[in-house]
C-alpha cells in the first residue's frame, strides 16, 4: 500500500499549522472536498489574518493597515477549528504536534503551512542603532507602519531599498517598492533631491534572465541605480552604510531592508523536517515532506524552488488536496504541482506589470490568462493590470481563502499567449 | 553550449564556465578550476566547502545560498569569503563542478 500504512480511524484528523493564506485555502478545500469524514484542526498563534500583498502600499498612504486584517476564525468554513497556541515542535515519527502550552495533538495527516518569518537579527546591525530611526522594512504591519513616517519626513539624501539574502517572500515587493518610492517623490516635487538606490544579492534586478533585464531597464529609465551581487554582512545605522562580505559599501540616509528569511522556528527544532534555513523540506511535484509519509507542506514554508508567493500557495491547493486524498486512500500521489506563480509588479503612474512562470519557463511577454486577449499583459505595464490588482484583495478574501479555483485560471501553467524570445530560445548559445 | 579543457578532460560548461554535467567532474579538475581562477592550492577548508557543495547539489537538486553555506558547511561565511574571494557561492559551485547556483526565486 502506497499510502497509509496503518488503519485510519472513521474520521481522520488533519491538522494544518498555519492560519495564513496557505493554511487556511487548504483546509476549506480539505473541508469542501471530506466534509464530515475528516476532522480538521488549523492552529495559529493569533486570529489576526494580514492581507499581506497590501503592506506594500501603507509606507505610500495608499492603504490603511486595518483595512488589511481580518479574523482568521471567519475565513474558515463551519466545522474546522481553529486552535490558538504556539507550535513547539513536530514529533513526526509518533504523529503528534507538541504545543508550547504542553498540549500534545495527535495527527493522521499533517499539512505544514506556517510560512517564512523574518529574521532581521540574522544580519550584524540590523537592529542595532537605527532601527525604527533610519532602517526600516515593510513586510510587517507595524515596519510598514513605521516607514510610512519616516517617508514622510523624507526630504532630501539617499534612498536604498536593499534585499539582504534570497529567498523572500514575493520577490517583485522590494522592486515595487522602488517603483513606488520614485512615483511618490515626483509628486511631492522632491525626486531630484533623493537618490535612490536599489540593492539585491542577485547578478540582477531579477533572477530570471528575461524579466531580469525588462526591470533593470525600467529602473535606469526611472532614475534609479542598480548594485547587484551585494551579499550584505552588516548595517551600520550610525553612520549610515551597508557592507557587503566583500567589502563593498553603499551609504543611505533612509535604509528600507528586506530581512533575511527563515521557516517558522519550530520546523528546526524538528527532528528531520527542515532544511538549514527551517524550511520543510517538501517533494517539489507532490508537496509530500521529506520527513514522513504523513506529512505535507505548501506555501512560503515549503522549500520547493520557486517564488514565495501566494498565488503559488493557490495553485499548490489543488495538489495538495488531491494527494492528502489518495493518501487517506492508500493511493500513489500525484505529482502535479509544475511551480506555477504568477505575481503583480506595481510600477507606479497607476500602472503595473504581470508575470506568470513554472519551475521550467522564466517569466515571458504576451497575454494572460486569453492568448491575444489578456486582458492582463505579461512582462509590460498597462493600466489594467494595475486595476487588476487592486480588485484582488476581495477576490483573496471570497475566491482564494476559500478555496475556489478562479474561473479562467488553471493551476497548471500554460504556454498559450506567451512569446518565446530571442533569449529564451538562445539560452544554450 | 561551451566545451572548456580542465586537467586535459574536455567538459561542456555554460558560458561561465560551470559545468554542465556534474558527472564529468574529478578532484584533478577541481584543482585545475580553482588554478583558473586564482586559487591555488586547495586547503583542507576549500575541500570541506567544495565536498558540502557537492554533496547538497547531487541531494537535492540545487546548491546552497551563502547563509545556508554558513550555517551548514562548518565553515563561516567570513572566512568562506577568504577562501573564495568575491562570491563564495558561485566559485565553490564551478569548482564542484556543479551547475551556477540560481539564486531561487
């Protein structure tokens, strides 16, 4: 038997860690799919679920952090609980959960869907003198909060927007942050007295070769330097520099960081289940872990190689569901996740670009999700695809969380409407 | 597609000289690389970071960022930096004879 490989009890438990996107599209499609044939358990520390893709605009004052957060609870469908409780560990070989409190939960299955967290203290001075004064970051509520003032008071000096190490969650963020960043100064009339710099690790604006080189046009035609291959080693908030390993600085009088990120701390403390950085080590094609039979994972906490992003935790729904299913079943798993994500570029002027890739096909232009139709417009800004996103945020909240498929969009990727260039079909020259 | 001679061993790279196929790949080839490229000789500290490399790539399909170097190979990312100046990650990859690492997305 492929699948279970001991009597499941008449209605199995499921547990899934993590209330977040992931963790809440998998258990009402979990829900939808068993209803009352399965017991389903999500646990979170809190029930305040973020909206996160909106942080991005709250430094700008285009939106309001409350307007953002709802309560998990509610985006749960009837019958799941939802346990609040602070994860210590997975005890994989017994199939429980260890709660900090010292509740143990026993699992049949369990879906692992906590996310990636930040760990501003894993680069030297981060924190230290500065922090929350000169250093900021917005991929939390309150950092996004914060840089909202400090932009604010922004009024002459050098802007640098500087991802510290890969991988992040939604990879585009910090670039449209600098997109953003520039639109935002031409309006106050200050954008030729701030420089803006931005900063990656990576040999480009982006890791992909043909999305890399359209943005790295787009930042030199707003004005905006590009230094690429920068592993930074440490912040220095007093007097205002970045250092890079290999000696490298860039000084800021406004640093905006995106910290390094890590899995959820209890995926280290994890006998097997992580990877060094605490990301679950995750079969790209079925989501089944490494660490046991019994264990899946989707969603930024997963190690599959491709973007962190919650269109890919949409897309990996589907799979998930359908082997949490044939394992139940004694089933053999299907391996039908391709690493689909498709992402938003905000690029300011009430424009932005699309981009819709796999683990095989790199970003292209063309049209989605209709070949010559779109109406989105891959790998080119357009006015629609700025509208398109901003009316995602209720399509996350009535489509996604729920766990329906968004009609048109297939969760596996397709070639249709997409343009093989030059560089693509020239890759082995 | 490239083809580059390392200790007399003609191999397929990509245009920066990563190997193609990590099969191809021999110790002798690996001192050879790292000579091309200013690296001479190989300590017991380059093999313990060129082995870790290897051996992570031919696991799990992909090489290790610098962090995870850092954290797992036993050997800091400051003397990592030493070892192989300017980007440990991508010189230890071509001198394992692994595929250029791809910064994930």
């Amino acid at each position: 038997m492929a699948g279970a490989a001991h009597p499941l009890p008449m209605a199995p438990r499921i547990v899934i860690l993590g209330g977040g996107t992931a963790g809440t599209l998998a258990a009402n499609r979990l829900s939808r799919r068993h209803g009352d044939a399965v017991e389903i358990v999500v646990v979170d520390r809190d029930d305040r679920h973020v909206y996160q893709p909106g942080q991005l605009f709250i430094p700008f004052g285009m939106e309001e952090p409350e307007a953002i957060v709802r309560s998990r609870r509610k985006q749960l469908r009837r019958g799941i609980e939802l346990r609040l409780g602070e994860v210590d560990r997975v005890q994989s070989a017994e199939s429980t959960v260890l709660l900090a409190d010292g509740e143990t939960l026993e699992y049949d299955v369990l879906v692992v869907a906590t996310g990636a967290s930040l760990q501003p203290e894993e680069t030297e001075g981060l924190t230290g003198p500065g922090w929350g004064e000169r250093v900021f970051e917005f991929y939390s509520l309150p950092g996004a909060r914060a840089l909202h003032d400090a932009l604010a008071r922004l009024d002459s000096g050098r802007l640098v927007v500087a991802v510290l190490d890969m991988p992040i969650k939604c990879p585009p963020a910090p670039l449209e942050f600098a997109f953003l960043a520039d639109w935002h100064l031409r309006e106050r009339g200050l954008r030729d007295r701030v420089q803006i710099t931005y900063v990656t690790p990576l040999d480009g604006a982006f890791t992909k070769p043909v999305a890399s080189e359209h943005l790295a046009g787009m930042l030199e035609r707003k004005g905006i330097g590009l230094e690429t291959e920068f592993a930074a080693a440490r912040v220095d908030g007093e007097t205002g520099r970045l250092i890079s390993w290999d000696e490298r600085e860039v000084p800021f009088d406004l640093l905006v960081a995106i910290p390094a990120h890590g899995g959820a701390d209890f995926v280290s403390r994890s006998d097997g289940l992580g990877d060094e950085l605490g990301f679950v080590r995750t079969d790209p094609r079925t989501l089944r872990s490494k660490a046991a039979e019994n264990v899946f994972a989707l969603g930024d906490a997963a190690d599959l190689p491709t973007s962190k992003a919650g269109s890919g935790a949409h897309f990996q729904g589907e799979t998930l569901v359908e082997n949490v299913g044939r394992y139940l079943e004694g089933e053999d798993l299907a391996g039908s996740y391709d690493g689909h994500v498709n992402c938003f570029i905000e690029s300011g002027f009430h424009r932005a670009l699309f981009i819709d890739f796999n683990y095989e096909v790199e970003p292209l232009p063309g049209h989605y999700p209709e070949p010559h139709l779109g109406p989105l417009a891959l790998l080119r800004e357009s006015r629609i695809n700025h509208l398109a996103k901003l009316a995602f945020q209720p399509i996350y909240w009535h489509m996604l969380l729920p766990g329906h498929d968004i009609p048109g969009i297939a969760p596996q990727m397709s070639m249709a409407g997409k343009h093989l260039t030059a560089t693509e079909q020239g890759d082995t020259q | 597609m490239s083809t580059l001679t390392y200790a007399g061993v003609p191999v397929e790279t990509d245009p920066e000289g990563f190997l193609r196929d990590p099969g191809q790949w021999t110790e002798e080839m690996a001192r050879a690389i790292a000579l091309a490229n200013g690296i001479d000789p190989l300590t017991d500290r380059h093999w313990q970071v060129i082995r870790f490399m290897r051996d992570r790539y031919l696991e799990t399909g992909s090489a290790p960022s610098i962090r995870a170097l850092g954290k797992a190979s036993g050997v800091p990312i400051k003397e990592l930096y030493e070892l192989f100046p300017k980007g440990p990650a991508k010189l230890a990859a071509k001198i394992a004879g692994i595929p250029k690492p791809r910064g994930c997305i």
